[in-house]
C-alpha cells in the first residue's frame, strides 16, 4: 500500500544555507511528502559560522502553533512525526505529549504513527545545545520509534563513549533498555580505520509485522563509507529526512543504505563544487539542490549487511 506521506516535522529554519527543515524539506517533498514544518528557530545560518542572528521559538509560541493546528484538525493527518533541532528542554519535552496526542488521534482511525527522533545536540566533540537538553531527550528518546544520533551525542546521551564496534553496540542497547526501538549510530570513525566511517543499525522491532512481536534479541547491521575529510553541516538532517522517505516503501536495512547513498552522492558533489576539507563554512553548505535525481535514485552503493 502507499500509505499516507504526510510529516510534521519540527526543525530549524535558516536563510541562508542547508541545515535542519531547509536540508529536509525539499528531498522530502521531491519524495512526494507533504511536509508541514515547524521552525523552531528562525535564523540567518547555522551556528558554525561567527556571526548569527534570528529568533528562536519559546514554549508559548510552540503551544500557540500547537493550538491551530490541533483546531484546524490538522493534527490527526501526520503518518510520520520527524524532529531535528529543538534546543529548547522545555519544547522537547512537550513533543512527547504531542506525540502522545498524534498517536491517540490516529489509533481511533486505526492509522499508524512513526516517530523519528534525531537527537541534534552537538558534533565531535563540540556541544551546540544547553546542557538541560540532554536530560530533556533521555525522556523523548523513549518514544522513539527510531533514533538517530550521531556517535557523539549518542555518547552524550549514554554516557558510553563510542570509539569502535564493542562500545557503539553498548551505547544501542543503552538506547534500547530506555525504549527505543531502533537506533542508528550514523556514522564513527576508529584508530584502527581512519579513512572510513562505520555505522550500526540496531532493532528490537520486527520490521513490517503488525503483530509488534519484539524478539528477545536485536538485529543489527553495520557498513562502511568512505571518509571525505573535512565537517559537514546538515549531513545529519539529509540524512534523517532520506531515512524517513525510502522507508516508507523500503524494509529498515535497505532505507539506511540508500540514505547513506545520498549523503555520498551529496557530499561527493559538494565537494565538486569546491566544497572540501578545507574550503570556508560556506562553500561546505550541501548542494542539496544540486541534483535532485541523486535524492531520489543516489549512484553510490551502500553494503548493509547484518551481523
Ligand atoms: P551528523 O551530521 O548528525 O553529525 P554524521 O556526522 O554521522 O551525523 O553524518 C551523517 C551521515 O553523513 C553519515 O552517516 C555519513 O554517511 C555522512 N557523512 C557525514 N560526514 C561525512 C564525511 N566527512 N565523510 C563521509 N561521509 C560523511
Ligand atoms: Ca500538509
Ligand atoms: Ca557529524
Ligand atoms: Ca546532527
């Protein structure tokens, strides 16, 4: 079945750039999502650049949005629930009472709700959120029908610090002891291997079984990807939103591995365009718009195999 292809997706705005709702809006809706977006701030750029100016949305006006989209009925119409970044403690917590909210609405029709948490705090080492949002996501990632991490906030959350395959799996489970069901360390980079990055699907759902039979052990799944040197902004939020849309008509394992293309595909044709390692903030922006059939169809191929 097609199925509805219909998000609430609460993110960042910026002007300038691709990060958050701007880095997945677009791919979403070439995917034929109706994205309805919610900003949770309203900036020139993202944080990495030295100068940035905007507003950023308080727990009122979340409620206020909150109110008029529950009063136009609007609420029940989301199949997929998406959030990116929040900063906000008192937001994030209040998106597991809507969530709630969606999931009842919808069980009364019998329709389904997944929930995507990505889990943006930080990079490498570097926090870009208020220390209080941490604790605020340890509850919302409970929730979480799959969560998204990248290794250094999954540490954050954990407090497993992930430096190979034995520690990320330690930090999966951590997720999963709290309730989430599928959790994705995107992508972490070893001593042993430093030209390319592993990642590591683990799940205690039985993808497609309505039943919601739990088996007693996860499955996983690991790959590889070339490292680009160099830091990207938004491969995160490309990456989440990707996710989102291929597996909506794909099983988990092989919707990770498409995503994991287009951030290939993507970070390749930046980089073409003058934006490698060592090129200025601006010039590493994601050429998000740059070829949209790599969104939809990406070149690279991706292994996923299970472990
Ligand atoms: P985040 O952007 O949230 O910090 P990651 O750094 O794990 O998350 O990036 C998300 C995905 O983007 C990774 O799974 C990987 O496929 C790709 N990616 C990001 N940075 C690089 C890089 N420097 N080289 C190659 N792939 C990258
Ligand atoms: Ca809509
Ligand atoms: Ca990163
Ligand atoms: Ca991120």
């Amino acid at each position: 079945m097609q199925g509805e292809k219909t998000i609430l997706s609460i993110q960042s705005f910026v002007t300038h750039g691709y990060v958050g709702n701007k880095a997945a809006t677009f791919p979403l809706q070439l995917h034929g999502f109706d994205v309805d977006a919610i900003n949770t701030v309203s900036v020139s750029n993202h944080s990495g650049y030295p100068i940035i100016r905007g507003h950023r949305m308080d727990l009122q006006e979340y409620e206020t949005l909150m109110e008029g989209i529950r009063a136009n009925n609007f609420l029940s119409s989301y199949r997929y629930l998406l959030t990116g970044y929040i900063n906000n403690p008192e937001i994030i917590l209040k998106v597991s009472e809507t969530l709630k909210e969606l999931r009842a609405l919808r069980e009364k029709e019998g329709k389904e709700v997944t929930f995507f948490c990505d889990t943006v705090m930080g990079d490498d080492g570097i926090m870009y959120c208020k220390p209080e949002v941490i604790e605020a996501y340890r509850e919302l990632i409970k929730f979480a029908d799959i969560a998204t991490p990248n290794y250094y906030e999954a540490g954050l959350l954990s407090g497993i610090n992930i430096t190979d395959m034995e520690s990320a799996i330690k930090c999966v489970d951590w997720f999963h002891a709290q309730g989430t069901k599928t959790v994705i360390i995107k992508s972490f980079r070893t001593k042993e291997e430093p030209t390319q990055l592993q990642f590591l699907i683990s799940s205690i759902k039985i993808q497609n079984d309505d039943n919601n039979k739990v088996p007693a052990t996860p499955r996983r799944w690991t790959g590889i990807v070339p490292y680009h040197e160099g830091r990207y902004t938004g491969t995160g939020d490309l990456f989440a939103a990707s996710l989102l849309a291929f597996s909506h008509d794909h099983p988990l394992e092989i919707a990770v591995g498409k995503a994991m293309a287009v951030l290939q595909d993507t970070i390749l044709e930046t980089r073409k365009e003058g934006g490698d390692g060592n090129s200025s903030l601006a010039s590493r922006e994601l050429r998000v718009t740059k070829s949209p059939n790599i969104l939809l169809n990406p070149v690279t191929v991706v292994v996923v195999k299970p472990m």
